[in-house]
C-alpha cells in the first residue's frame, strides 16, 4: 500500500517537474521568437506582407506625353471598357515605383502626377492593368555648376605639364543637362613679378553630362584659379565655384655653392656652413621650399654625406669640421644637378699633450695633462680621448682613465686626441688612494 | 565526525552570507576588471546584448562563429546588462555562480560525508585560495557555474541511482544541461570526476547489498540511462556548437601554457597553477585524501588522486602519458581546480574533527587558530595576487579610443590594440569596429594567427621571436586586413610600428598613442558574414537559457521536496564513515602533531627562501646580477655592484642611465646573458658576455668586456668613461620646413570635400630587381618623390606567374624609407614571406626546447615557378618623420673573414633626440642600380646635436641570387621639365660612395631616417 503512495508521489512528481521543463522551454522559446520579430519590426526590417488584391477593371488605353521637361506636371488619361471602377496605375523610374488609384467614370479617368513625379531625368513607365506607357523626362534649363573637378591639382610649371577640368551642368533638380549646353572655363594662370596675370578663356560644350578642358601649366610658379560658367538658352550665366590648382617649380637648373670658412682647425667640432645661391629652375621659378639636397664630401676623416633642404630658394647645411687635419671637397647634388666643388683646409687641433701612466694600487691610471690647442688654449672640452678600446673626453685640458689590474689594454697602447698619438710615460707607482 | 550539540558547525546560510559579503564586495570594487578571462565574457555577453541570434561577430578575427563557446553565461549577462549594463550583469553572474557553487560542494558533500561536515566543506569553499584564484585572478565565470551546477546535480544523480525516483533523473538532466549551456567540458570532463565516483559507489553499495545480483543489475541499468540521456542532452543543447565544431574543427599551433610546465622548473607557474589553488589545504590534504580513500568514499578518493596528478602538469610524465595528444591542448589548472573542490567533503571531515578536538585542548585549538588564519591569509594574498605581480597592463579607459574610432568614419578600418592585455576585450565590447585581432584564441581561423603559438597580436611580444613574427605580418601588410590603425599602450612595439612606415596620429587623455598607416583601403560597407542555418540559431538563442531556467525550476523543486530521503542518507554514510572503531580513528586522525610539524616545515622553508640571496658571489655572478638590475630599473643595486674606486656617484650613475635610450636602452627586453670569457687573474680581470635582447624588431645582441675587480672580498665591477659627447653649440637654432596637412577643413561629419583631399605625390621608380636570399625572395630598387610635396609611399611587390597571376603579393617593410622629402632618392625592399603553417609549428616546439633561430623566415610555397614580377608605388601627401641624420666619417673595410663592414659615424644635427635612428644601405652596381638593400636599426639614440659611431656589417653580394626576370614598375612619375627619370637618371641622382673590391657592388647609398620618441 505505501510502496504504491510512494509510486504515485513519485509519478506525480515527476510529471509536475517535467511539465514545467516543457513550460519553460516553450515560454522561452515563445518570449524570444516574439522579442525577436518585434525587435526587428522595430529596427526597420520588412514583415512580410501580401499586397492587397484588387479586382481591377481592364484597361484598354492610356494616354500621356511622349517627352516632358524634368519637373512639368503630367496628365495621364485612362480608357477601360468598364465604365465605372478603380485602376490602380503605378509610375516606375529607375527610383522605385509609386502607386496611384484612379475613379473610372464613363470608362475614363485622369490621373494627373505631381511635378515632384517628374523630377528626375529618364523614362517613367506609366502602368495599369495589362498596359504600360513610357514617357521620356528630359532635363531643364542649366540651373547650377556642381564644383568643377580638377585634377591634377598640382602641375609643374615648365609649359609642358598638363591638367584636366571637369564640369557637371545640371538643372534645378540636378539632373545632368542635355549635350551642348555651353560651358566656359577661365583660368587664371600666374605670371611673372609685375605683370598681369594671364586669363584664358575656353568655351566648350557639354557630352553626356558633362564637359572638360585640359590646361597646360604655364612657366611661372604660383596658384592658378579655374572657374567655369554655364549659359542657358536666354543667355543666362550661371556661375560654378572657383578651383585652385598649384603651378609649382621643377627641377633646379644651377646650383652655386660655397662655405663660411675656407680654412679651421680639425677638432671635430667647429661648424663650417654651406650655402648655394638662390635656385632657380630652367623658368627662373624659385625652388620650392622642402626640397632636398646632399653636400656629399670626402675628407680626411672619410667619405660623408649631409642631407639639407631648400629654404627661402635656398640650399644650405651645417658641416661639422673632420676630427683629423686634411682637405675636405665636396659638393652639392640636388635635383640631379651637381654644383662646383668647394675645399676646405683643416689644420691640427692639438699642439701636444702629456700621457702618464701610474698604478695606484693594483688599479692602472692614465692621466692626460695640458692638451692645448695650436692658440695655447686648453683643446675644447668633450674633445675625445681614445685608449685602445677605452674613451673618455678632455675637461679644462686633462683627462683620466682608471682601470683595475688585468684589464686591457696593453699599457703601452698609444692615446689619440683628435688624430694625434702619444704613447703614455710610465710614472712612479703611487699608494692606494693618492689619486684624486 | 558528525554534528553535535558541543561541536557546532557553521550553517550553509552563513557560508552562503559569507560568500555575499566578501566575493561581492571583491568584485564589486572591480577585482575582476584585472583578471584575465572577465572581460572576454563580457564582450561575448556584449554580442548578444546587441543581437541575441546572431551566431557570427564580425569584431575579432575578421569575423568569428560565437557558436564556438557555450552561450549561457553570456545570454546571461547580455539579458542583464540591459538594465544594469554590462559590468554590473557580469558581477550579478558572477556572484550567482559562487552561491551556486558553494550550495553545489554543500550538497555534494552531502553525499559523501556529515552534516557538519558538509557545513564546513561549504565554508571552506567560500576560504578557498582555488576558488579565489579564479574568481579574482583568472576571472574564470562559465566553469564557476559549471561546476556549482555539476555539484548540484550530484544529490540528483545519487538518489536515482539507489531509488529509481524518475523526478530526480528529471532534475539531474535539467541541471546537467544547464552545466552543458554554461561550459560543456565541465560536463565531458567533470562528470568523469565528480559523477562517475558517485555512480561508482552505488554499484559498490548494490554489490554489497544482500541482493547482489539485483541490485546491480538495476544500478547498472539506471547507470545506463542515466548515461544516455546525458549523451543526449549535452548534445541536444549545445548542437550548434558540434555541429560547427565538426565541420571546422580546431587545428592550431598549441598555444604554450604554463599550466603544462615543470613546476620544479618553473617555479612561478608553480606557485600560479599548484602552489596557490592549493594553499593552505596543503597542509590539510593527505589527511584529507587518508580520509576519502577509507571506506566507501574511496571512488571519490581516487578521482581527487586523479585530479591532482594530472594538476602537476609537466612535472611528471604521467599526465603527458595520460592525456596524450590532449595534454598540448588543455589547460591543466582546471584539474587541480577540480581536485581543490573534490577534496572539500574530506577537509570538511578533517576541520570538523580539528574543531571538536579544540574543545577539549588548548594546543588543538592553538593549531586550529593558525590553520585558520593561514586560511585567510592565504585567501587575502589570493585575491590580491595582482597587487603583488601585476598581471594586467594599468586600467585603460577604453572610451577616447571608442570616440576616436566613432568619429570621422574611422570605423571603416580595421583597428589593433597592443599593450591592453585582456582589456582589448573590453575595448571591444565599447565599439563596432572590428580589429584583425581578438581574445579568443579557439575561434582564430586566420592562417597567420593559428600557426604561431600566439594567443593575442596584443601581446606578441611576451611570446618571443614567434609572436612578433606573427605581428609583424600583420604591420607589414596592413592593405590585405584593412588594418589603419594601431593603438598603442606599449612603447616596445614602436620600433617595428615606425620601421613599417607607421606614424603616430595623436596621444589620446588615456595616454594610449594612435599610429596610422597612410593609404589603406576601408573596409567594404558590407562585411562578410557566415551566419549559421536559422533553425541552428533559433536553437542557439533558446536551448541554453531555457536550460539554465529549466535547472532553476528543477532546483527550487527539490528544495520543496521532503529532506527526509537525505536524512536518511546521511544517516548511512555516517555508519560508513565512523566504523566501528569511529572514536579511536577520530583521536588518530585529528591529532594536531603533522599540523606543528607542517608549520615548522613552512616556516624554515619560508626564513630559507628570504634569506637565500642566489649564492654564487663571483665575479660572474656580480655581472649576471648587474645586468638583472639595469633591465628591471633597480639601479641603486646596479651601482652597489660597480668598484666604488671608479664607479661616479649614484646620482651620476642614475643621471647618465636616465639619458640613455634607443632600440636596446628604451625598447627591449634583456632575454638573456651569455658568458663568453673570464680572464680573471689575481683578483682582477675582465669577463666578456653577449647580452641577448628582444625587441619588437629583431632578437638584437650586445657584445660587451666588463673589467672585474675584487675589493676587500666582493667582486665589483669597474666602470670606465661617461657620457661619451659634448655639443658643439650650448644652445643651437634650426630653422626647418615644416608641414600641416589639415585634412577636411570644415568641422562636418559629411564626406569631405573635394578640395580637403590632396593630390598623390608623384613617385618614380627608378629601378627594381628581383632576387632571392637564402630561399627568400626580395623585390629590392629605389625610388625618388618627384613632387614638391613629402610623401608617404607604400611599396607593392608582386610575384607573377606564367599567364600573369599574382602568385605572391608583399609590401615594403624594413629596409624601405617610407616618409620621402621633395625629390629625395630611397631605397625600398619588399621581403616577400609565405604564411607560417606547419614549419612554425616545430619553431614553437623549437623554442621551447631553447634551439629557436630568430633570423628564422617562413618561405613561400609557390604554387609555380616565378617568371617576371611587378613593384608598385604610389604615395600620399605627409608632413611627419622626415628628419634625416647625417653621415659622416664613411669607410669601408674588409673584414677578416671577407665581408665588408662600413664605419660611420652618424650625427644629429636636429633639435629632438634621433631615438632610433634607421639605416637604409643599398648595395649598387656600376649603373648605379641596386643590388641589394640592408636595414639597420641602430641600437642607441642619439640625442640633439651628438654623433655616434656605428659600423654595419654588409651584406656579401655572394649570398644574393639575381633571379634575371623582367619586370614592371607602376608608379605616378612622368615628364619634369621634359625629362623623364627614365630618359635620364641624373633626376636624382643616387648619393653614393664608391667602394671596390666587394664583388658587384661599386658603391653604397646611406640613407638614416630617425623615429623621435618625442614628436608625434
């Protein structure tokens, strides 16, 4: 008897749990199908639908223009051989389709479309029932100049160079006008300091909506404006939006350069300044600014190489003197264009300098004492002490090197201070911390 | 063992309350957001926040299927979010799923142990350092609930396995498919574990019963059943997922996980995947595991045995053994995880005796104090391990990148962040843009992501060479993945950025820097999307919430059902576990002496480790440690370690390191020190080592003698020279031509205008020639900007085959100048490589075995011989990056083995540190052609008005096979003056150096472009 209750309970509890599993999946299943159609319906997606279905009369005719002017309203007349009824009539452009409904009475109708039907240049197909009609909308009068494309917009101005102007006539509705619509296009090229500048005009006419005109830069750097005007069939101008294109330098056609000093001491850090004269191109146009250049140079320290840029017309670098006395030559390539060769002599730096080498207890130190320059000056400070694989720089005319026991280089390694080498005199070995 | 009235134990609501209190106020202060999965679920909730159906997001990878990952953790969220946004719904979750798993472990202990016993296993699950570690280090959610929701189905699959009761079978499929919904290995996996001992016992305790025969029969049976409908259900819900896991299986270069490593070896793996999720029931476990393999409890037992040995990772063969060709694929801390949480039920036994036993002995009690406080302690470092060891790049406010990625249509390109860590996720989740990369390292499908044991571009470069080789795929060929813009939170990786032609745009408030690359094409205004079947969607959307609410509903039920049966239950296992000799065990058991003994072992273990300074004090080890503290900054140390007889001050010392930067000072990391030589002899000498540095670059190495010295018996090392150079001018003027480009001029959201756009700088390719390397090909030539405006080019080359197929198509990279000043002549090198695919595989199994070339390329496999080629080049108007260093001091000399090496000395004469400058040499013929183009980085900067002396090792002209085919430049050159550069090639002519006696080179070009840290 209990085994039985238990069963029961069991079954019954086993339904109200699997019931509520169903329940569950269904309820969810049922929330998100719905939140999902209505989510969708609310983000723009089309429900499908079915169009309504119409018993439509038969029509036999319809009747409209064969050509109108883009933006004209239009009657479109309807014969059917019912006399009375509904037509539905649809207009389709290239733009989408609109549907209009149309009262028969007596077996005819008028449908009369808006201007706003028309606006748009092409074929508007006029159908009802079983019947279509084509009606051609062609543009009107020449209303605007869309901004003329140009291109390229930066040509050089070497009389050769060349760029095109594109222009879109359109009417009020911005539909491309019909072929040969006058259009002119005035550029105003730059001319040379003190005179006017030069105004070229070219009539041309506009195929398949647009019209173009090729321009060949002239000899003098600057801004060129182009403007174009359309004309209606009255003589009306109608003005588009002025375009500037840049007529600029080309390629240098002489370089002259020279250097600040012809002459300096080899300490590898005076600067000598090289300089060309104003650059010009073949047209005598002032090189742009930007451009670059390379005084390429041989010297007693070796071959180099320092990249500068034309500046207010003109090339120049800061060279820094070699560290080794010698001649240094070099030159200026820019554009391909090589200048004359400069030379510049570079005397020692240093007139001498002591080495000493002491031990202060295992440790090896080297000191350089009053390295003076050819003036009797201490050399300059940052001047580099070089010590086999060791360096260190001048301050106030003397240096030092310490090294530990063991470590190389050999101590009778010469020192080089600016292409000068010594080789260091031993000094008497000192206690452990005499040196400063 | 069993509660009493003079043992009490904690109750599960306190636990329950316990769990609220402290994991809830953790992650509400935002613990999560330095975790490492956190942020990956929150943009997965994100996805279906925007679309609940949709199974495809286009944001990572280029477009990945989200039926890859279970979704019902992150419907979750995504349901949620939409009232208390994302962050908020994840935390919710998130602490659900720690309710649900400390109830979890409470009812399954039930079937395993006492009453108060089970009270303490939940308690102690609240405590756990495992726990806490996934929660608030590793920022694991889906297995959290998982599992709590696994464990909760234990009771379930117990009672239907002894009684037959059909609402308990009901109830434990229920809960299983909601644990499939949330994360189906947990139910592969963790029903082997945790299912299996139970199912196991019973068929012990049928085999047991008077009725053998029977009994079995019918638990096996039920087994059976139980079984298929398992089968069926983890099917059923996630079908989709096998459906898609089927047709497009996983086939990746296994991603390196520490989890895998020899944790005697790797000792901070160690600590991260055994050490901490161990914690203090270390100290607890043998006795625990003692407990568990005693009586019938031994299945479970055996399973935690289990769990633990495959937990040890690499340590021991066994797991490889076990798991075979699994063992590269999954992570093995989950193992030890589930070990942690298996063993619970018997810590809970072994806490409940310790507590009794307290009672009655102050030592007991004293024992039970520090093993509780140890609990908490360990639980406090846990949760605060990332203060410890940062393991998330700072906090990154991702809305300025959301903004800039919103405005001016920026979203129609591909965007890569670097430097975010798992924040990238979070990024994501912030806009609609879609980035080449992605945190979800299962759904890559792109060949150069899933050959390359990289799990993130974003942070290429902690997987060495092979993740920056995958990187620089990306940054090279920036056209073929619409990829325009970097963001940056990593200045390691602006050396590769800028040598690809990257420029830096702008430094947005949250101080992440924008890099562009100039002239890529936008994305198509439709992406490809790869949707799955509706019916497999409607599926998708439905089944697994619907599981997660069915597991619900059947939980709430069993709470309503009679807690006799249980009572019952635990009234057997009590007899089980106490035995007959119950109170003798219980002495033997809970004596406190291995407590003491443990104690005393950690802390000598502990006083050993922080004193032990590494040992070897000699002249070696003084320069292995000098370099360790250069590359983490700790240059107090550093200078400790110099001869204080030639070392400057430490304010010297600092000052001259803080001047110092460049490719190897500001931009790598030190991977490792080599020594090479020690010439040590009566306390002084010298040591030669090689460092070995990784930048985002190339692996780069530093030769370097160090003089040794031993003073008053400590090594030192001896420092010679400083700052090597003093400017010329103390204050120095330039003046430069400087560019703006504004771009659209009118502050409109509309197209811009026709006349914002600029017209394309005119380029000419003056000559191109096709050659290969060592297998490599390289289309190599030079180029020159016509135009009067500077340029930023990109280089195209293309392999063509025999009817004028591209059989290859590759950029400009390395070696090409990329921003070109007006008529300027460079050199360009397009370095083609193939797409890593199983020849990356044995690199990564390479590197692990420390035999990893860095020079390593992929080639092309090419489908047909090559027979011409075509180079392209076209330019955009830029006014960035143009400075250029100047070359001084050239000479070349041959070296000892026949090379050729060039010495020059190399100058800055502009007014910003040159932080890495950048040499481009090309190799040219008697006409002044290229031969070859070598790219050198130079390894230090060079500040303002200061030089440097370099020396470039060139290439042998021996090494380089012409390829003699016939090719075509496309570029936008044309007449200049009547000339064309054709015509004449003096345009521009090369700046070169003549050099002889290096084969058929006559000459070399230099070309030093710089990358300023400073100027953006």
């Amino acid at each position: 008897m209990s085994a039985r209750i238990v069963r029961a309970r069991t079954t019954s509890s086993t339904l109200v749990v699997a019931a509520m599993l169903v329940v569950t999946v269904v309820v969810t299943a049922v929330v998100a199908v719905g939140a999902w159609i209505v989510l969708s319906a609310v983000s723009g997606d089309r429900v499908a639908s079915h169009d309504d279905a119409t018993a439509a009369p038969s029509v036999s005719t319809i009747l409209v223009p064969a050509e109108i002017e883009a933006g004209e309203p239009v009657s479109v007349a309807i014969t059917s051989e019912m006399a009375s009824g509904i037509v539905e009539v649809h207009a389709t452009s290239g733009l989408g389709r609109l549907s209009f409904r149309v009262r028969l009475s007596n077996g005819t109708g008028r449908l009369d479309l808006p201007p706003a039907v028309t606006q748009h240049a092409g074929v508007l197909s006029i159908t009802a029932g079983d019947v279509t009609e084509q009606l051609s909308i062609v543009p009107s009068e020449v209303a605007e100049v869309v901004a003329p494309l140009v291109g390229p917009r930066t040509i050089v101005a070497d009389g050769a160079d060349t760029t095109l102007a594109v222009i879109f006539p359109v009417d009020r509705f911005g539909n491309q006008v019909a072929n040969g619509t006058n259009v002119v296009v005035e550029w105003q090229q730059p001319s040379a300091q003190g005179t006017t500048e030069q105004l070229t005009t070219v009539t041309t006419q506009t195929t398949d909506g647009m019209a173009f005109d090729l321009l060949t830069s002239g000899e003098v750097a600057g801004p060129t404006i182009a403007r174009t005007i359309a004309t209606t069939q009255d003589g009306e101008q109608i003005n588009g939006a002025a375009i500037r294109i840049d007529e600029v330098p080309g390629t240098v056609s002489d370089i002259e350069i020279s250097a600040s000093a012809l002459s300096g001491f080899a300490d590898g850090r005076a600067l000598i300044e090289i300089e060309s004269t104003e650059l010009f191109d073949t047209f005598d146009n002032r090189l742009a600014d930007g451009t670059v250049g390379h005084f390429v140079f041989d010297g007693p320290s070796g071959f180099g190489v320092v990249a500068g840029t034309v500046q207010n017309g003109v090339f120049s670098v800061e060279l820094v003197s070699p560290d080794k006395p010698g001649t240094l030559t070099g030159h200026v390539e820019l554009h391909g264009r090589v200048s004359n060769e400069i030379s510049v002599e570079f005397e020692s730096a240093i007139s001498g300098f002591e080495a000493t080498l002491s031990q202060v207890g295992t440790d090896t130190v080297l000191r350089i004492d009053v390295a003076l320059d050819p003036t009797g000056a201490f050399v300059a400070d940052g001047t580099e002490v070089v010590w086999g694989e060791y360096r260190t720089q001048i301050r106030l005319g003397a240096a030092e090197i310490r090294l530990p026991a063991g470590a190389s280089p050999e101590s009778t390694a010469p020192i080089e201070i600016l292409g000068t080498e010594v080789r260091p005199m031993r000094a008497e070995q000192r206690p452990m911390g005499a040196s400063q | 063992m069993d509660s009493s009235p003079t043992h009490p134990s904690p109750p599960l609501a306190a636990s329950l309350c316990l769990t609220l209190v402290i994991h809830g106020s953790l992650l509400i202060s935002g613990t999560f957001r330095g975790t490492y999965d956190a942020y990956v679920h929150i943009f997965f909730g994100d996805h279906y926040a925007r679309d609940w159906f949709s199974t495809w997001e286009t944001r990572w990878y280029t477009g990945f299927t989200t039926v890859s990952y279970p979704p019902g953790t992150h419907q979750l969220i995504a349901l949620l979010s939409k009232v208390v946004g994302l962050e908020a719904a994840f935390v919710i979750v998130q602490l659900s799923g720690l309710l649900i798993l400390v109830t979890g472990v409470y009812r399954m202990a039930g079937i395993w142990v006492g009453p108060a016993a089970r009270r303490w296993a939940a308690l102690l699950a609240v405590v756990s350092t495992s726990v806490a570690e996934a929660i608030h280090v590793f920022g694991q959610l889906p297995t959290i609930i998982a599992l709590g929701l696994l464990l909760n189905a234990t009771p379930f699959v117990d009672r239907w396995l002894r009684t037959g009761d059909r609402a308990t079978l009901v109830m434990a499929i229920a809960t299983l498919a909601a644990t499939t919904a949330c994360h189906h290995v947990t139910t592969l996996f963790g029903s082997v574990f945790f299912l299996g001992p139970v199912i196991a016992r019973v068929i012990v305790d049928a085999w047991r019963s008077p009725d053998t025969g029977r009994c079995v029969i019918t638990s096996l049976l039920r087994a059976a059943v139980f079984g298929g409908l398992l089968i069926a259900t983890l099917v059923t819900v996630v079908l989709p997922y096998w459906l898609w896991s089927s047709s497009d299986p996983i086939s990746q270069v296994p991603i390196p996980h520490d989890s895998r490593a020899d944790f005697l070896d790797n000792t901070n793996a160690g600590l991260v995947f055994w050490g901490i999720p161990w914690g203090v029931l270390l100290m607890i476990s043998v006795k625990s595991l003692f407990v568990a393999l005693r009586g019938r409890c031994w299945p479970l037992g055996l399973s935690i045995a289990l769990l633990a040995l495959l937990g040890t990772g690499g340590t021991t063969p066994i797991p490889r053994l076990l798991l075979r060709g699994a063992f590269d694929i999954l992570t093995l801390d989950r193992f030890t995880f589930w070990a942690t949480i298996a063993i619970l039920p018997f810590a809970g036994v072994v806490v409940e005796r310790l507590a009794a036993r307290s009672m009655e002995s102050r030592r007991t009690l004293a024992a039970s104090a520090l093993f509780g406080l140890a609990m908490i302690a360990a639980f406090i470092f846990t949760v605060n391990l990332s203060q410890f060891r940062q393991i998330q790049p700072d906090h990154v406010d991702p809305a300025p990148i959301a903004d800039f990625l919103a405005k001016d249509q920026h979203d129609r390109w591909r965007y890569l962040p670097l430097g975010f860590g798992d924040q990238m996720a979070w990024l994501s989740a912030h806009t609609t843009a879609t980035t080449v990369d992605g945190n979800y390292h299962s759904a890559r499908r792109l060949p150069e992501l899933v050959s390359r044991p990289v799990e993130r571009l974003e942070g290429a470069k902690f997987r060495g060479m092979p993740g920056l080789g995958s990187l620089d795929q990306f940054v090279t060929t920036p056209e073929r993945y619409n990829l325009k813009f970097v963001f940056s939170n990593d200045t390691f990786y602006d050396p590769l950025l800028f040598a690809n032609g990257w420029h830096r745009v702008e430094t947005l408030i949250n101080g992440v820097v924008v890099w562009e690359r100039a002239d890529i094409t936008p994305l198509p205004d439709t992406l490809p999307v790869s949707e799955l079947p509706a019916w497999q969607r409607i599926l998708w959307g439905i089944l697994p919430l619907a599981a997660v609410t069915s597991a619900a509903f059947a939980n709430a039920a069993a709470l309503l059902r009679t807690r006799e049966h249980d009572r019952g239950v635990v009234l057997a296992r009590r007899q089980i576990l106490h035995g007959p000799d119950g109170a003798t065990l219980r002495q033997r058991l809970v004596s406190p002496t291995w407590l003491r003994a443990l104690c005393a072992v950690g802390i000598v273990v502990g006083v050993a480790a922080t004193t032990w300074d590494g040992g070897d004090s000699g002249a070696t080890a003084q320069v292995y440690d000098y370099y360790d503290d250069i590359d983490f900054g700790r240059l107090d140390a550093a200078w400790e370690r110099l001869d204080p007889h030639t070392a400057p001050s430490l304010e010297q010392f600092t000052l001259e390191r803080s001047v110092r930067d460049g490719l190897v000072d500001g931009y790598a990391k030190l991977d490792r020190l080599e020594l090479v030589d020690a010439r040590i002899e009566n306390g002084s000498g010298e040591v030669d080592v090689v460092a070995h540095y990784v930048t985002s670059l190339t692996a780069w190495t530093v030769e370097e003698t160090h003089i040794v010295v031993e003073r008053d018996g400590q090594w030192r090392l001896g420092w010679v020279g400083t700052e090597s150079a003093i400017p010329v001018e103390q204050f120095a003027r330039q003046t430069v031509v400087d560019y703006v480009d504004h771009g659209r001029r009118r502050v409109t959201t509309e197209t811009s205008d026709y006349g914002d756009i600029l017209d394309r700088p005119r380029v000419s390719v003056l000559d191109s020639r096709l050659v290969t390397r060592a297998g490599q090909w390289f289309i190599v030539g030079q180029l020159t900007n016509l135009d009067v405006d500077p340029a930023d080019i990109t280089v195209t080359g293309r392999l063509l085959g025999a009817d004028g197929t591209a059989l290859a198509t590759y950029h400009g990279g390395e070696g090409t100048v990329h921003k070109v000043l007006p008529g300027e002549t460079v050199p360009f090198r397009v370095a083609f490589e193939g797409v890593a695919t199983v020849a990356m595989a044995n690199v990564a199994q390479d590197q692990e075995a420390g035999v990893f070339d860095p020079e390593l390329v992929v080639q092309l496999e090419l489908t047909e011989d090559v027979v011409s080629y075509e180079v392209e080049a076209k330019a955009l108007v830029t006014g960035r990056n143009l400075d250029r260093l100047v070359v001084s001091n050239v000479s070349a000399e041959h070296t000892p083995d026949g090379a050729m090496a060039l010495s020059a000395t190399i100058s800055n004469r502009g007014t910003e540190t040159a932080t890495i400058p950048m040499a481009s040499i090309s190799l040219l013929d008697g006409n002044g052609e290229v031969l070859w183009v070598d790219a050198f980085p130079l390894s230090t900067a060079i500040r303002s008005q200061r030089s440097a002396e370099v020396t470039f090792d060139l290439t042998d002209p021996t090494t380089l096979d012409s390829a003699d085919l016939s090719g075509l430049a496309f570029d936008s050159g044309g007449t200049i003056n009547g000339r064309t550069e054709q015509d004449s090639r003096s345009f521009e002519s090369v700046v070169a150096m003549s050099i002889q006696g290096f084969g058929e080179v006559e000459a070399v070009a230099i070309t030093v472009s710089t990358f300023e840290r400073g100027v953006g």
